[in-house]
C-alpha cells in the first residue's frame, strides 16, 4: 500500500512538473496534463492559498477531449438547474462609506468601478447590504427618529436620513456604474424610545410602538426612492438572538412574526411597496427560527424568505429551512474575516462555506460582512466590532490593501452576474464546487482544493472532459 501511495504521489508530481512546460504559465500547479489541445475553451482564474497569486488569469492552454486518463472527475450539468442567483457582494457599512469618502477623488472613483464595474479590472460586485440607521461599523450610534430621553415621535414627524449623507451620496456614486445592484437593508436598533431598556443596546421593541415601528421602515423606503435608491429587501432586524452588541435588539421568533403579520407586512401592502421581508438574518444553529416565523400562516405571505449568517452552526441549515418551505427564498447575508486570520486558512473557509456552501444550499446571495475600514479596523462604534477586518484596507488618500474577502467574493461575482442559475456539479473528496449557468450561457465552475495536497481532477461536461490541477488550498473559478 505504501508503494502505491508513492508511485501515486511520484506520477502527480511528475504531472504539475511537466504542466509547467506545457502550459508556458507561471503557475505550476494550474496547467493542464492533457497533451496539448489544439484550442482553448476554458479560462482559469486562480488564486493561491499562500498569496502568491491571487485572482489571475492563467495562460494555461485547456481544452475538452475524450482522451482517458486516470483522473477523478467533477460533472457540471446543466440541465439540472436549481436557484436562481441575485448577487455576490458586501454589507457598505456607514464606516465602509466614511473610509472609501477618505480617498481622493479621482482614486476613490478609480475604487468604485474596480469593485462595482463590469470592465476587464473590476470585480462587478453586484448585492449590497446596508444598515437601516447606525450598525456597529458606524462611527457612532444614531436612528432616524432620535428623540431628546423621554421623548416620543409617533407620527415619525422628526423622520431624517441626514444621519446618513455620506452614505446615501457614496450609493448613488455606486448607482452610477451599476445601475442595477441589489440592496438589502436591515437595522441593528429602532430608535431607543421605542424600546423597553431606553437603550441602543439590547432590549426589546415595546409592543404599542409596532405599528409606529412598521412605518418607520415604509418611510425609510419611501425617502430612499426618492433619493433614487430602491430597497429590494429588508430584513426586521440583524441577528435578533444577540442583543449584546451597540446596537442591537433582541427580537424572538414569535415577536417577528406577529410584528411581520400583524403591522410590517400590511404596512407595506397599504404604502403599495414591492420591499420583500426577509426573516431572521442570523447564526445556521437556529433554523427552528425561520421555521417558526414561516409556520405562522397569517405571517407567511408577506414573507419572500430567510436570511443566515455562519457564525454558529452548519451551512446546511439553509436546506433544512428550504425543505420545509421550498417556495421562499434563501440568503446568506454575513461573514467577517478577522484580524487574527490567515490569507491562506480565510480563503479555504469562506469560499468553501460561504460562497460554495451557502449556493449549494439554496441560497441567492453570498455576502461577506464590511467593503472597507481603515488600518486600525475602524470606524466603529463603542462596543462594536474591533476585529472585523474589510475586504479592503484604505490607508491614505491614493492607497489601499485589497484583503482575503476581495478575493473570497471577487471569484464569484467578477464571473457570476445576477440572473445566472445554478447547475448541477459533483464534489471530490478534496474538490470543493459550484456551478453555475450565466444568462448569456456561460457555464462557471467555482472549485477549492480542501486537502492538504496537490489535487489534479477533469471537469466534465457534455461528454467531454479536460484536466485541471489546483495545488493545497488554492481556488480556481473556470468559464466555458
């Protein structure tokens, strides 16, 4: 057995070294172990684990055959389709937003097509979410509705989204280059005389502001559109089982869906909103939550689906949620990447569970958390997040650091535009996938290499095949 095992290891050895030669690129473990094909249908971009090479295009020659080889192969089928996709992105936190305001101008607008255009050096980030009022990557705390203590507004007639300036100008710079980006809202906090604590932390909506609470969001949509903004979805509140953050509430499964039945969702259908409500919003150790939202039969209508983070749990929660309602839809709305991480252990992870997990369990979006912050992880507000690292780092007027989150998001969504479908792919023990089929019939392989070991594989598709190879913890997204 241990021969075998060597005379295994010698031959894909062999193979990546031969590769090389063949292929003329400067990635060894990319090229393709057929002989060499005549044309090339199929682009590999790859990013290494170790960061040597992150998000390029090979040179590698790979082209569909039916010569045998001993490999292991991963079937892409499109005619087995499942969801539709509507985006991969970011949350634009208001931080995000005062961070990208800190460079200059012809640089920020140099930023913003990179991230949000669809030219050859973009990476066409197409689904934002953003906070109703502050998060906890604002600078500071506020509403909409801030009141002086013990103060009221019922009739929301001090209704302003001036605390969001900043923000609002930087979505409609987005707007420009994308007019057709999908935006989810959800608030961490109702203004704090609303609550049972008088806090923006913790605590509970009061019962008699629910109604004053679902106008609260119909404004907010309504002023966003006048601004030239359109909400797709809200959200009732982000991660309503941890009311420890600044802000926070917590908001139980029954309180939702009595909030959602009895005032959000009929609010909406009065101001004639086409807003989708989507429940939850938090950890894949809870599905019993959106379950419980869903099963209320009076809530149930007014719901489009629920949305999940994968701070505790399994990504496969998101399924359970599908099986039981499989006419609602499925987000997957957050993940950070921290400070203390590594390049190399982040990029295996996330896209395995986030961008791989999270579609192959039905879900329309894969957002990480925060676009961008500053070189101290800021800004933040007292007691939020202080680890929460951006997908990109501004440091001056003209620089900025482009971090593993740039790269987790930027292998699906510089390839995968809103409306492709998900198809049919199988998995490997090392491989790790996810297909896709574009509207203009593009077919997208996204594949990570979850072993600790070179892995060489053919991609399979419509009787054909061509071989690949992907080196330990490396990611490739392919397109033909």
């Amino acid at each position: 057995m241990l021969q075998l095992r060597n005379i295994r290891s010698f031959i894909i050895a062999t193979l990546l070294g031969v590769l090389t030669g063949c292929a003329q690129s400067s990635d060894s473990s990319s090229s393709n172990p057929n002989p060499i094909p005549v044309t090339n249908d199929v682009d590999f971009w790859l990013t290494k684990g170790n960061g040597t090479v992150k998000l390029e295009k090979q040179s590698t020659i790979l082209g569909f055959n039916t010569a045998y080889n001993i490999y292991s192969n991963i079937e892409v089928d499109d005619t087995q389709m499942y969801q539709s996709v509507d985006g991969f992105g970011f949350t634009l936190t208001g931080g995000s937003a005062q961070a990208i305001n800190q460079l200059a101008v012809s640089k920020k607008q140099d930023v913003l097509q990179e991230l949000f255009g669809t030219n050859s050096n973009s990476i066409s980030i197409n689904y934002l979410r953003i906070s109703i009022g502050a998060s906890d990557l604002n600078s500071s705390v506020f509403s909409y509705d801030d009141m002086p203590t013990g103060q009221t507004d019922v009739n929301l007639t001090n209704f302003s989204l001036t605390p969001d300036a900043q923000l609002i100008q930087l979505i409609k710079d987005i707007l420009a280059i994308n007019p057709s980006i999908k935006i989810m809202a959800a608030p961490w906090s109702p203004p704090v005389w609303m609550k049972d604590n008088a806090s923006s932390i913790g605590g509970s909506l009061q019962t008699q502001y629910y109604g004053v609470y679902a106008n609260y969001f119909v404004k907010y949509i309504q002023m966003m559109q006048q601004e030239g903004i359109h909400i797709d979805a809200i959200t009732p509140q982000n991660e309503p089982l941890h009311p420890g953050n600044n802000p926070s509430m917590l908001m139980l499964a029954p309180q939702q869906a009595d909030f959602i039945k009895n005032y959000l969702g009929p609010a909406f259908q009065v101001a004639g909103l086409t807003t989708k409500i989507v429940v939850y919003d938090h950890n894949c150790d809870k599905p019993e939550y959106p379950i419980t939202v869903l099963s209320d039969s009076a809530a149930n209508p007014f719901i489009d689906g629920s949305a999940f983070h994968l701070y505790a749990g399994d990504v496969s929660a998101l399924t359970t949620v599908h099986n039981a309602f499989p006419n609602k839809n499925i987000y997957f709305t957050e993940q950070y990447t921290a400070s203390s991480g590594s390049f190399d252990g982040d990029l295996k992870w996330h896209i395995k569970n986030v961008v791989i997990g999270s579609m192959r369990n039905w879900s329309k979006t894969a957002l990480e958390w925060n676009l961008a912050n500053d070189a101290s992880y800021g800004p933040h507000t007292d007691g939020g997040c202080t680890t929460c690292k951006g997908a990109i780092t501004i440091t001056g007027s003209f620089s900025l650091e482009r971090n593993v989150g740039y790269y987790i998001i930027a292998h699906a969504s510089k390839f995968v535009p809103s409306g492709s479908v998900r198809i049919a792919s199988t998995q490997t023990s090392a491989i790790n996938t996810v297909a896709f089929k574009t509207p203009l019939g593009k077919k997208i392989l996204i594949a990570e290499n979850d072993s600790a070991t070179p892995s060489v594989f053919n991609i399979k598709y419509n009787g054909k095949w061509v071989a690949v190879s992907l080196e330990a913890g490396a990611v490739g997204t392919f397109i033909w």
